[in-house]
C-alpha cells in the first residue's frame, strides 16, 4: 500500500488494464489550470505558464510525483505543495545532472586512456584488442561482437571524415583499418563498448587497469556497466535524482550503511572514488560542490527524509565511507607485473 510521508510520496506499482489513450491536447494555460484543479498552489499563473513553455508538461508531471497523495483517482497534490516546490526539484535534478556529466567526463577520458596505454604497454602491441590471448573468450573473442562494435565505430567514424580527419588518415595510410591502433580505438567508440571490452579480458589484465585506480578489478567492472547507464541518462538529459537504473552497482563492504545499489547516491560514491586517482583535488571540489548542492536543497525540501530516502542518502552521508574509496589489500598501486 502506498505510503505518505509529508508531501513527498512513497509510491508503488500498481498493475492496471491497458486502455486507450484518451487525453487531449492541453495548451500552457490549460496546464495550470489543470495543476490548480489537483490543489497545487499556484501564486502567479503567467509565471507558471512561461516556465511550461520552456519545460515540457510530461516531463514536469514526473517530478509531481512525488508530492502526491496515492492512491487518488484525481492524483491530488499534498495539502500546501506549492509551483515552486516542484521547480526546486526540477533545479536540483538539472544541477546534479551537470554535475554528474562533468565527473564522467574526466572519468571516461581517463579510462580510455589507461585502457589504451596499460594493455599496449603489456603486450608490447599497438593492437592488444587483437590479442585472443588477452581475452577469456580467446579465438572467438575475434569473431564477437565487442570487436565487431570497435570495427563498426572505425567505419562510422570514416564516413564523417569532415568530422574527424584523423580516422581517415588511419585508413588512407594503414593496412589494418578498420582495426586501429588501441589508442586510437578507444576514442572513436562508446564507453559501453569499452565497458564489455573490460569486462572480457582475463582477470590479470582487468587486474592490471584496476589496480591503477586502487580498486578490485571486480568493482571497475562493475563500475563500468553501471556508470555507462549513467551517463546514458544524463546525456539524454533524463531525471537522475530519484531514477533507478537497470545495472546495480556492487558496493564495498566498508560502505555501511550501504546506499541502494541502483540510486544516484551510489553513483556518486564509485564516481568520486575513480576521479580521485586522477585528480584528488578536483574530486575534492567536486564532492563539496554536490554535497553543498543536495544539502541546500534538504534545507528547504518539505519532507527531507523521503527526498533523502529517494536519492540514495543514508544516515551520516556526508562523511560516509564511501567518500574515502577502497584499496585493494591484495593489488598495490607500485605493482607493475605483467597480466599473463
């Protein structure tokens, strides 16, 4: 049974019959009126309607959510929810989707670039990806779909040559192509790809990038999957601060109390932990930044422990463990032995 905590809402799903369609065509006036009629408080009415014509109603239904009573045949807001309420939310969504998108870029620029230079470095290859001895697949990995993806990225890549001449000089001058050099790969297909490409090597070369990070292979790989659902997310400028994506992250055991493995909160925890080794002063801004950032925003959130439970925050969250990484006991960062 859905549960009301204040005016931010623990919902459910509820399993309905599908029916047809039926809702009209609103204009920006009609969808305040609409709001109003459902007992949201709106002072100034042009004002609401402005920020609909920039802000598309569906989207800003999403967010309304959570200030609902449930269940209610008319999704009546909770007595005193105000317009500006749920622009706040909509505010803090859009400033941790900026957030996040930074911190993942230095990651994936990062990445790619360990990647490359640890596994040219212990095959003494410009094409490690063509290694089957790398890969625990071994002969078929030659025949898969991860290096199929890195192929097929080359080639789109060619027919935008306008768009990057560097790939088409690869191809005009080299044999090889459409297999390029690993550091020239890494950057013309997607972190998903690369994730998989990760994920497929044998644990002494998984073992060989993460030990880079101060983490266990087992968790960059995890890491990987999950922050490529994140990314995707924020690229497409998706909600974040209450989504649950489809790849759970695996946590520490440190981490106690342990955020829920699909929330953001996770997210950021194993992001900050990978931005440290490359920049430990500015994952330390970072963190202030976002800390600060959802901090102000419990300060004048209606019911801070739903918001809190929403996003992933547990008891103690800005000094949680998780703020301070993991080391592998067993894999230091002065290691340099070879994969095989």
């Amino acid at each position: 049974m859905p549960k009301s905590a204040g005016r931010f809402i623990v919902r459910t799903v509820r399993h309905v019959t599908p029916s047809p369609y039926t809702r009209p065509f609103l204009t920006v006036e009609q969808q305040v009126g609409t709001l109003q009629s459902r007992g949201l408080l709106v002072p100034d009415s042009q004002a609401a309607a402005a920020f609909l014509r920039g802000f598309n109603y569906y989207r800003f239904r999403a967010y309304c959510y959570r200030f609902k009573v449930c269940p209610h045949p008319h999704h009546t807001f909770a007595k005193g929810t105000t317009f500006a309420d749920i622009v706040a939310l909509c505010t803090l969504d859009e400033d941790l989707t900026f957030l996040l998108a930074r911190a993942l870029r230095w990651m994936e620029i990062d990445f790619r670039t360990r990647l490359a230079y640890q596994l040219a470095r212990a095959t003494h290859s410009a094409f490690p990806q063509l290694d089957p001895s790398l890969f625990w697949r071994g002969p078929d990995w030659l025949s898969g779909d991860t290096l199929g993806a890195l192929r097929r990225d080359a080639e789109d890549k060619l027919r935008r040559k306008v768009a990057d001449q560097q790939i088409a000089h690869l191809e005009e001058q080299y044999a090889e192509f459409p297999d390029l050099p690993i550091w020239a790969a890494v950057e013309v297909t997607s972190l998903g790809t690369l994730s998989r490409l990760y994920a497929a090597l044998w644990p002494g070369a998984k073992k060989l990038i993460a030990r880079t990070y101060g983490v266990p292979a087992h968790f960059l790989r995890s890491w990987l999957h999950h922050l490529t659902d994140v990314r995707n997310q924020c690229a497409h400028h998706g909600r974040v601060w209450d989504y649950r994506f489809s790849a759970s992250v695996d946590l520490p055991r440190e981490w106690v109390p342990a955020p829920p493995a699909q929330s953001v909160f996770a997210s950021i925890l194993c992001l900050h932990t990978l931005i440290v080794s490359l920049d430990a002063e500015r994952a330390a801004a970072w963190r202030n930044e976002v800390t600060q950032r959802v901090y102000s925003y419990l300060q004048r959130c209606p019911q801070p422990r739903a918001f809190a439970a929403h996003i992933g925050l547990p008891e103690g969250w800005q000094d949680h463990p998780g703020w301070r990484g993991i080391r592998d006991p067993y894999v230091t960062t002065r290691d340099n032995s070879g994969w095989r």
